[in-house]
C-alpha cells in the first residue's frame, strides 16, 4: 500500500518562507555591502600606491635632467680675468635647484607623463616644490595652499606624496644641491576611486535589485495564491449551495409528481413541470455564466456590435426586474436626459452588463431600496450612473470588486446568492465596449457605478438607419 503524504498547509507554511526570504535578502545585501566596501578599500590603497609611483618617477626623472656643474674654462680665457674668491667659487659650482632649471608647466608635464605610465590619464593634482631648508616655496600651482588646508582638516579626502629632489647617494653633487622636495597633492581620490568601481558598483545595486524584485514576485505569487486558494473554496461551497438548491426542488417536485392525486389533477401537474422548468432554466444560467467566465479567461469574446438605444435598453431592464423590485419592497426610478443615447453595442452582452448592475444593486439591499438611473450625454459619450441605497461596501470591497469570484463579505445578510463572477463580467465587457468604469461607495449608505460610453456618430448612425430601412 502506498504512504499518504501530509504537506504542511499554506497557511502555515507562508510565514516560514516569508522569514526565510527576509534573512536571505538581508544576508546578500550585507554580503555585497562588505565586499563592495572591502573593494573599494584596496583601490584606494592601489590608487595611491600608483600616485607615490608616478611622484618618484617624476622626481627622479627631474633630478636627472636638471645639468651639470657651470663650466669656469670661458671665465679663464678672457684678458684681465681674475678668479673668483673661494667663497664665490663655492656658490657659482653649487647646482642650480629644480625650480630654477624648469618651469611650473614642464614639472607638471613630468608628472602628467609618470601618471599617464601608471595608469592614471587625466588626474588632475595640484604640486610644489618646496625649500625644506629654508621651508618656503620655490615653485606652486594656484590652488596648492587651498588643497592643503584642507588635507589638514581632513586627510583622508585628498591624498599627498611628496618625495625627495636629491641626487643619488655617491654623487658629487649630493651635498652640494639645495634640499628641495616635490610634492602632489590629488583631490577627492574616492570619489575618482568611485568613478574608476561605478560599473561594478551599478551591476552590484542591479543584480541585487533583480534579486529583491524576485523576491518581491516570489511573495507577491504566494500571497496570490493564498488569496485565490480560498476564493476557489468560496466558490466551490457557492456553486454546491446553487446547485444543490434548484437539484433539491426538481427531486421534490419530480417525487409529488408521482403522486396518484396530483396525476389526477391537471392543474398541479402544471404548477410541478412549470417548477421543474424554472429550476432547470436557473441551473442552465449558473452553468452559462461559469462558461461565460472560461470564455474570458481565454480572451475568446467575440462582440457583435449593432446601433443601439441606451434608454430604450435600460427602461426593458428595469421592467424586467420589477418582480424582484416588489420582492424587497423597493422601486426603481429613471431619469434619462442624455440628448444623444445611440451607441455601437452587443445587444446580449450590452444588455447583460446595464442587468448585472441593476441584479448586483437588488441583491445587497435593505429595507426600502431605491434604484435611481441616470443618464447624460457629451458630443462624444454618453454616462450612465446606477445609484442605490444599498448596504454599500468599504474601501476594501470597493478595490476588489471586479475580481473574478470575489464576494463582498455582507455581514448578517445570508440571502445573497452567485459567485462573484456578475461585476468581473461586467468590467470586461465595459472595457471590451471602448468604456469606463468607475465606483463610488460608502458602507451603510449605497453606490454608485457610473459608466461612459462613446456615442454612435452622427454618420455612421444614419449609415447604420439606411441599411436597417434597406433590409426592411
């Protein structure tokens, strides 16, 4: 024999996925945050390992380029030449410094070039070179001082290297050039970092979003499904309580008419088949709507489309619901001032529409139930407004109403029969009629659907007339 299998029921099992869900979630963000922030950390650190490189290049290339000592030969072959005291002799054979060989635009262009070999076209910096012995400038762009200042403030929003202008150890000239150091200062180095990661930093925020807008459809799915889980019961129990009304009086009816006194009485067996028939005819109507309902699941509705007249269709409707009218002890009042009320409509499913509004204002009724209708026209609608005194619904309701199945919860009211497939219908075929729909409700105090329409125009309606003229 075969096990039976237990699963844990929806209800039940939907928190522990939403739990699960949300810690996921939580830990992929977490995750990326720390990565991402980990990464940009040792960019940074690369950045500036790549700026401290083109600062050494430039400054070694600098010293090197910067000369020799002053030749004296052309002093000593001049007539009445005398030599220089050795006190001059000393400061005429000291190198010249940095500063004094080239200017500012050639020292940032050295820069610019061991930049470019690092891997860094287009930074921009702001350098000097700076006397350490005398501790004062020898050479510095405009915005140098500003960009310090603030390094000072707040060193990790700029980033400064500086290094050494001196000749190699060993040189002959190594104690003989003045003590200069060049120093670059580059701005906003996370924000270039930030600049340098934005791909990788877009495709992290993108791929993580995909992520949360799964889970977003994942919820939003099982929620759904919840939610269309118990209007299936809604329904299953509607549609047995339906059908096991009308099935139960065909059977009553069908078993007194085996008895030997009504089969002698002719008018009892008409009033049992006439009961018979009505039955039937309402079961076949519960089994119409159910397929009128696969049909637009299926989006299969073919419109037959003909000129009609709005007032003229809505006085029939009314008349025809003045039995259950009279039921409820309620009246149906019309006020049909729209000038212009022809439109191009299918006449069963027109007709089914302004009926299920009527039927739908009937069924959640109280005591006294007034139905007023309206109508007024545009030179290219027409607006039809059904207004009742009903039971009305909240805001909720009001939301949910043209959900396929779905009910309003009617309180102490038990009478209310079918299963939520009327307004549904009546959305599509509004909608399928190049209409609009809107509802207004306040709970206890009634409804108010109104409808627009567009009006047949002029010629096509005079077309429509002639052709009608012409087949008669």
């Amino acid at each position: 024999m075969g096990r039976i299998k237990h699963y844990l029921p929806l209800k039940k099992l939907f928190p522990v996925i939403i739990v699960l869900i949300t810690l996921s979630l939580i830990g992929i963000i977490y995750i990326q945050y720390n990565w991402l922030r980990i990464m940009l950390a040792d960019r940074q650190e690369e950045f500036s390992w790549k700026v401290v490189s083109g600062v050494i290049d430039a400054s070694q290339q600098l010293v090197q380029q910067k000369g020799t000592l002053p030749s004296l030969r052309s002093y000593r072959s001049r007539p009445g030449f005398r030599f220089p005291s050795e006190q001059l002799q000393t400061e005429l054979m000291k190198p010249s410094g940095v500063a004094q060989k080239f200017s500012e635009f050639e020292v940032a262009e050295k820069l610019r070039q061991a930049f470019n070999t690092q891997g860094l076209p287009k930074l921009n910096f702001e350098f000097a070179i700076i006397n350490t012995t005398l501790e004062r400038y020898e050479m510095k762009t405009r915005n140098y001082e500003q960009m310090l200042a603030e390094n000072k403030a707040d060193s990790s929003r700029n980033l400064e290297a500086y290094y050494p202008l001196q000749p190699a150890s060993g040189s002959d000239w190594e104690n003989l050039s003045p003590d200069e150091e060049l120093s670059v200062i580059v701005p906003n180095i996370k924000r270039i970092v930030l600049q340098q990661m934005r791909w990788m930093i877009i495709g992290a925020i993108f791929f993580t979003l995909m992520i949360i807008a799964a889970f977003y459809v994942t919820i939003y799915a099982l929620l759904r499904q919840k939610k269309l889980s118990e209007i299936k019961n809604d329904f299953i129990n509607n549609m047995t309580h339906e059908f096991k009304t009308p099935l139960a009086t065909i059977s009553l009816a069908v078993d007194a008419l085996k008895n030997e006194k009504v089969k002698n009485d002719a008018t009892k067996m008409e009033y049992f088949r006439d009961i018979i028939k009505e039955e039937n005819k309402r079961m076949n109507k519960h089994v119409e709507t159910i397929l009128q309902a696969a049909v637009m699941d299926r989006q299969e509705i073919t419109l037959d489309k003909r000129p009609m007249h709005v007032h003229d269709l809505i006085e029939e409707i009314v008349d025809n619901h003045q039995l259950q009218l009279e039921e409820k002890q309620g009246a149906a009042e019309c006020y049909l001032n729209a000038k212009a009320d022809q439109v191009e409509a299918d006449p069963v499913h027109f007709r089914n529409l302004i009926s299920n509004l009527v039927d739908n204002a009937i069924k959640y009724s109280k005591d006294n139930l007034l139905i007023k209708i309206y109508t007024q026209s545009t030179n290219k609608s027409i607006q039809i407004r059904v207004e009742d005194n009903g039971i009305g619904m909240n805001k909720e309701t009001v939301k949910r109403i043209f959900e396929k199945f779905y009910r309003a919860h009617t309180g102490n009211l038990h009478n209310v029969k079918g299963f939520g497939l009327g307004l549904s219908y009546v959305k599509a075929m509004v909608d399928a009629h190049g209409g609009r729909i809107k509802v207004e409700s306040t709970l206890g105090k009634g409804s108010v659907f109104t409808l627009d329409f567009p009006l047949l125009k002029v010629k096509e309606a005079k077309h429509a007339a002639a052709d009608s003229h012409h087949h008669s």
